[in-house]
C-alpha cells in the first residue's frame, strides 16, 4: 500500500473512534469518567472537529476506494458532531440543562 493510503485509512479509523466517542459522550455514561458534562461534549467536539478536517485533506490524496471508508466515517463524525454541539448549545442557553 501507498502511504497516501495508510493516512486515509488510519484518519478513517480515527473518525470512527471519535464519532463513537462523541456519541456515546453525548447520550450515555461517558461522563462518569469525567464528572462535568460540558467538558465531555466540549472534547468529543474538538476531537471530531479535528477527525473532519483530517479526514477531509487525506481524502483528497488517496485512491478512490479509500472514498468509501472515509466518507461512511465523515458521516459518523458529523453526526457526532451535531450530537455535541446540539446538547452543548442547549446546555448554555437553557439553564439546569446538564
């Protein structure tokens, strides 16, 4: 394999890790590990945010078949990403929310 190939695989695996993360972040116990609730959103957020824009620069180098891992994993991110920015933004504008 190609190295342009490794990346797009390996930001591929990436952005299934952090879209995991993200969303079992924002609607289970994750935030048992860490206690304050916006911190956990505030990190799956960054770190999907990060997974999209690798995602998105290594794709562009690689072959065409490394389309389909990568955008079957850009569509996990964005939904994690929608997930912690939708409870972040209700959490800062509804009070008691977390």
């Amino acid at each position: 394999m190609r190295r342009e190939q490794w990346w797009v695989l390996s930001w591929s695996l990436v952005g299934f890790v952090v879209s995991w993360y993200a969303l079992v972040g924002a609607v289970q116990t994750i935030y048992q590990w860490f206690p304050h609730e916006p911190v956990t959103l505030l990190f799956g957020f960054g770190l999907t945010v990060i997974s999209l824009v690798g995602l998105v620069r290594t794709s562009r180098k690689g072959p065409w078949w490394c389309l389909v891992p990568a955008t079957v994993s850009a569509i996990a991110v964005i939904l994690g990403l929608v997930a912690d920015s939708t409870l972040l933004l209700l959490g800062l504008t509804i009070p008691g929310f977390y």
